[in-house]
C-alpha cells in the first residue's frame, strides 16, 4: 500500500519521489509506504490552502456546517474500514478503535459542524462617552496542524473540524508512524463535497515535513499535540515568528484514591485509567497514590484485576492489550521497566516483552505494576507513555496533593472520593488543566481541554478551539 499526498484534492506523489516504510506493530512487518515529503510539498500544501482561503473563508456557516457533518456522516459510514486501518497502523485493539478512536472522530466534526453555528463575539458599550464596541472574528488563513500516533485520527480531526469550521485553510501532518487513517480521511473529504484546498495532508518526518510546516513564513497558526520536548522545539521555532501556538504536550498524571471511595467502580476504572491503549493516552493515570488504611488490599485486587487482561494480536476480539506503536517505544518503555531496581522499585506486576503466538515479531509487552518508595525517582517524574504504572500510598489530603503536584507535568488527575469537602479542596489546588472525581476519560466536547506547566499551553475544546482558530477584531464606534 503507497500513500500519498493529499493536496489541493488530489493525491500526489511527493516532489523528490522519497518514501518512507510503514510498519505494522502487531506483526513488527512493513506494510506500506508514506511520502518522506519535504519543504516544496509543504509549500505546494500552502499554496492550495492560500488560494482557497478567500472563498471557504466566505461560505455560510450553514454551508461550512453541513459538509462537516457530511463528513462525520462518512466517517461513520466507514468505521469498519477506519477502525480495521487504525488498528493495523498503531496496534490497538480493534475493538478500541471502533468503540472509541473513529466513533470520536466523527463526532469531532460534528461536534463542530454544530459549534461553528452558535460562536458568537461580544459587544461592549462604553457608557457615558456614546461608543460601541464589537468584537469581529476572522479566521487566522492557512493554519497548521500537527498530531501523534496514539490516537491518530481522533486527534488529527480534533484540530481540522475545528480550524475549517471556522473558515481556515489546514497544512496537516500526521505522524509518520501512523498515516493511514489521515490518508483516508483525503477520500471522504472529497467524496464529502469540501472544496479543494481546504484541507491539504502532507506525510513525512517530522523534523522535515513538520519542521518545515512550523517555519513555514505564511502558515500563521499552529495545532500541536505530541510530546513535551518536541513541543518547547516547536516553540522555539515559532514563537520569534510570532505564531499563534497551541501545545498539547505530554502527562504524568497522578490518579489518587481515598478509602472512602466506591471501591469497585474505582478498581475497574483503575485498571482502563492505567492499560487503556496500551498505556498510550496522555490522559493515563501513571501514577497510583491510595490512601495507606486500604493499599494493602488495593495491591491484592489491582494486581488479581491486571492478571487477568489478555495480551495478543489486537485483530482477536478477546485482546484487552495490543502492540506497542513502534519498536523504538518498546524499547524506550522496556528500558524505564530495566531500571526499576536502581531507582528503589519492585516489580509487583509484569515487567517482560510477550511473544504473541502467530505473530511474533510484534511488539508486546506485559501490563506492568511497579511499586515505588518516593515520588522524585524516574518512573515517578518521567513521561513513560506505556503500560507501566507505579503504586504508592500516602496518608494525608496534604500529603497527597504535594504528590500529585511535585512533577514537572499538568495534564490531569484522577480522584476517587465520596468526600465533598475534601473533593472542593483538591480540586482547587492540584495543578492540571482536566481533573476527573470518581470517573476517568469522561469527555464533554465543550469543555476546555488542555494542561499547564509542561503538558502545554492553550485550550482546545468548544468554544476554546474556535477562539483559537480565529483573530478577534475590536471595532470601536464612537456616535
Ligand atoms: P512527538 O512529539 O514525537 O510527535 C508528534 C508529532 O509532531 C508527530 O506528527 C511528529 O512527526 C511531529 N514532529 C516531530 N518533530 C517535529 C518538529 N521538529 N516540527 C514539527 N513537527 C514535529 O510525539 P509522539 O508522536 O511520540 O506522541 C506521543 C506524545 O504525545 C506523548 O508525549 C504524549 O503525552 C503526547 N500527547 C499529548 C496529548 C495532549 O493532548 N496533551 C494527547 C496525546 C499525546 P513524526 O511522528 O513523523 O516524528
């Protein structure tokens, strides 16, 4: 399977005719082939967004709304087809991708086909001087969007239904380690009636492709989630460009668990909160805190839950734990598991890579327990983003909150308590930009979705993405 280039359209081959290998994880095969695009298929991308501009950006918002609904009809309608893609590129189960990876995609778009019909901007009256104030706003022009492997097209849509429906033009990268779907996505935008140009997908690495997306002079807004470190490089190059800049970056979310709480509810949300994905959510409580009165039993109940997920192909129906993304995140996530022992950790769960019969190049590996002594070691403070949780116990609401707090991170975090005064109080001084009480991963789409410190700077979500992908404009009318 080659990909291509979505540009202006068409599918095209990349400009110097290089590609890269596409692997897919649950059998460690190559499979396809993406465009390794460079800077003159970005600046073809950008010139089909550009001349496109002046017309999308003038369509109604009941013509706008209506394609991106036609496209969430779509997307829908080929969820069998979307979901199967998914699971071959990233690895994870398939039941997965067609309960909640393409299901979300559609309602991305929408959510926003709808959004786009109810933003509105302010007026302000300045009493006493005869003068009005409105607020115009226009969309930025030719923005771009930048999204990584673990949830490939659910995160890919979550930036372009918005930047379209607010009436800009998208250069979008996907990851390089998982095209596919964004490939596809090409197909149904087109069979959806969206014009030419609106939406231009190029596929390559990304410190070329997308290196060259956010130096590109003209592109003036950029859309990124992917890592801490891939993000402050981002910034570097954008921000003395003066880009507009949303960063989703990366988590260490502390997942905290009083005695008081509904304990089944909890131990089973606990288990999905930790090995969801394979572990590769930015949204994954990695690390456990539970109150000291009930850890001993927690252990005993996690670790009994954790033994019985089964780890295989993601094609079976049965498989709770796919394939890693890639070899190299193996790797990466395996070496945090090798040092568990000098950093004052033992292994309570898990730990090794699995052979899955059939398929035994592929990259599994166990769920993994780790019980830590203090929250500074690395497992604690690092980013692992796999199936690797670490245990705790903590005897105070002060106690806990300085543990959830005492990382670099901000994304979420997770509470399990039936105490309301206690809830208020936690809620107010943990610092994350998403804090769930007695459920985890419950996602209302107009709610501002973002992290502090370093997970990231901006909001998506509602009203938030679409404040982000237009420039507001004061008009002041002095009568
Ligand atoms: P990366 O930061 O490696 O990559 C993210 C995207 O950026 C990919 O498309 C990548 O391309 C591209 N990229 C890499 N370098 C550059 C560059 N110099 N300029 C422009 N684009 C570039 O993240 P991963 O794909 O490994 O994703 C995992 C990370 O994403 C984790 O840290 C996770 O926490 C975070 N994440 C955050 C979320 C949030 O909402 N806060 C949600 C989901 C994930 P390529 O793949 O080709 O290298």
């Amino acid at each position: 399977m080659i990909i291509k280039n979505y540009i202006n359209g068409s599918f095209l081959e990349p400009t110097l005719g290089n590609y890269i290998d596409n692997y897919n994880p649950s059998i460690g095969e190559i499979y396809g082939q993406i465009p390794n695009s460079t800077q003159e298929d970005v600046a073809q991308a950008y010139q089909a967004a550009k001349a496109t501009f002046p017309s999308w950006s003038n369509t109604t918002l009941e013509e706008r709304s209506a394609i991106l609904s036609k496209i969430a009809q779509l997307i829908t309608k080929k969820l069998e087809v979307l979901a199967e893609a998914e699971t071959k590129d990233n690895g994870k189960p398939l039941s997965l991708a067609k309960t909640i990876d393409i299901p979300r995609a559609s309602a991305n778009f929408q959510f926003f086909a709808n959004a786009i019909t109810q933003f509105s901007s302010e007026a302000h009256e300045t009493v006493g001087v005869n003068a009005m104030n409105f607020t115009l706003r226009h969309p930025i022009g030719v923005v771009g969007c930048i999204s990584p492997w673990n949830l490939p097209l659910y995160l890919f849509t979550w930036k372009i239904a918005p930047a379209i429906a607010a009436g800009n033009c998208v250069v979008a990268k996907p990851s390089e380690v998982t095209p596919m779907t964004a490939y596809l996505l090409g197909e149904i935008c087109n069979e959806a009636g969206l014009p030419k140009g609106v939406l231009n997908i190029v596929h390559g690495l990304g410190n070329t492709t997308g290196q060259a997306i956010v130096e590109h002079p003209n592109i003036k807004a950029i859309s990124f989630t992917g890592g801490t470190k891939t993000g402050a490089h981002i910034a570097r190059t954008a921000a003395p460009m003066f880009k507009k800049l949303s960063l989703e970056l990366g988590g260490k979310n502390p997942n905290i668990i009083f005695a008081d709480c509904d304990y089944e509810l909890m131990l089973e949300t606990t288990v999905k909160s930790s090995f969801a994905n394979q572990g590769q959510i930015c949204l994954c409580g990695s690390r456990i805190f539970i109150e000291k009165t009930i850890y001993e039993q927690f252990k005993k109940d996690f670790i009994q839950k954790v033994s019985q997920l089964k780890v295989g192909n993601p094609f079976d129906a049965d498989t709770n734990i796919g394939a890693l993304v890639s070899k190299s995140h193996l790797e990466k996530v395996k070496s945090y598991i090798d040092i568990t022992e000098e950093e004052g950790g033992t292994i309570l769960f898990g730990g090794k890579k699995v052979t899955v019969e059939g398929s035994e190049e592929g990259y599994y590996l166990e769920p993994t327990i780790i019980e830590v002594q203090n929250n500074s070691c690395k497992l604690n403070q690092e980013e692992i983003f796999g199936p690797v949780v670490t245990i705790m116990p903590f005897e105070t609401e002060e106690e806990a909150i300085a543990l959830a707090n005492d990382v670099s991170y901000g994304l979420s975090a997770t509470l399990w308590t039936n105490n309301l005064n206690r809830t208020m109080k936690m809620t107010k001084q943990i610092h994350a930009g998403i804090i769930w009480v007695n459920t985890w991963l419950l996602r209302d789409l107009r709610t501002p979705f973002g992290g502090v410190k370093a997970s990231g700077v901006g909001r998506e979500g509602g009203f938030e993405a679409l404040r982000f992908f237009t420039e507001p404009k004061n008009v002041c009318i002095k009568y």
